[in-house]
C-alpha cells in the first residue's frame, strides 16, 4: 500500500499537534504515514506514486515557516514535472493577520504548478476561531480519506 508522508511547516509547534492528529487517524482509517517534521526532498523519490499531507502555518507576512522554506526552495529548484504527485493541504493561520494562511495558499499553488494534483479542497484552519487547531481534524479526515479513495464511496 502506498505511504503517505506528511510534512510540517511550524515554527512555534501547534502545527505538529496537528500534523499528529492527522497521522494518527489516517493511520486508524488503514494508512501507512510517515512524519516528516524537516522535510528534505533529498531524501524522497519524485519518480514513484505518492501522497503528501501538507500541514502548514504562515509566519511573517504570509510567509512560509522558517523550516519549510528550504524545502520550498528544493522544489523551485528541481526541475522536475510532479505528475506522479497527489497532495493535500492543511493550513493554519490566524485571520486577524493581512495574509491568512498566505504560506498553505503558496505552496498549493506551487504544487499545482508543477503539476502535482491536489485531492481535495485545502482545509484552513483559522486560530482565532480554533485555538486548538488539532480539535478541528477529525473533521477532515473523513474527507480526505474519500478523496484518498473513491471507489470506497
Ligand atoms: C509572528 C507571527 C506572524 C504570523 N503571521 C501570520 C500571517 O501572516 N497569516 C496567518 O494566517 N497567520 C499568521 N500567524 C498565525 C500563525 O500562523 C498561527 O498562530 C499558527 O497556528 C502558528 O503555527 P505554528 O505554532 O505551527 O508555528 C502569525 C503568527 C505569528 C506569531
């Protein structure tokens, strides 16, 4: 069965809580996961079929987390077409800022440049109204999980 890595962008950590959240019940639907807490595409294959969960603050303005930007510029610099690539996004933010979740609306758009294929709608999460991001998960998964497969329906 394929495995789904999920890769985090947090600098202060509620977004591990959440990128947690997600492994554990995407693990609980029959899943293999794997966490990727400082993602570094040197150590994944381009060429194979995989899935990325992506869960993601913004900092800044609208900026990416300071440990996703690198991988960020990794993915600018291969020059490689992702069509082998399904993704979904989790993003975090908080609407009182100009940007919000500006970082998880970038890299959904960078990943769809490259040609990888989003499989479901990015789910933001928005901290003002959540201040525990994770509670809002369970909500989700089902989602994705039906997006994940949809012959299941
Ligand atoms: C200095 C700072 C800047 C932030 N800038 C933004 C922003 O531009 N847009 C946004 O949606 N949220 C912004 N946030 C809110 C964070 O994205 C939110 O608190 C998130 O849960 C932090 O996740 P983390 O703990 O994983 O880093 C900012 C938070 C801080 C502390």
């Amino acid at each position: 069965m394929i495995e789904i890595k999920i890769l985090v962008g947090s600098t202060l950590g509620s977004t591990e809580y959440v990128a947690e959240a997600a492994q554990s019940l995407i693990e609980e639907a029959g899943y293999d996961t794997q966490l990727c807490l400082d993602p570094d595409l040197n150590e994944m294959s381009l060429q194979c079929d995989q899935i990325w969960v992506i869960c993601i603050a913004t900092h800044g303005a609208g900026n990416y987390p300071d440990n996703f930007k690198p991988f960020v510029d990794q993915l600018i610099q291969v020059n490689t077409a992702l069509s082998d690539l399904r993704y979904a996004i989790i993003g975090t933010g908080d609407s009182t800022y100009d940007y919000f979740c500006g970082a998880s609306k970038n890299i959904d758009l960078l990943l769809e440049e490259m040609g990888a294929t989003n499989i479901t709608d990015r789910f933001e999460i928005d901290v003002d109204h959540y201040p525990i991001p994770e509670d809002r998960i369970s909500f989700w998964i089902p989602l994705f999980i039906d997006a994940l497969d949809p012959d299941n329906n």
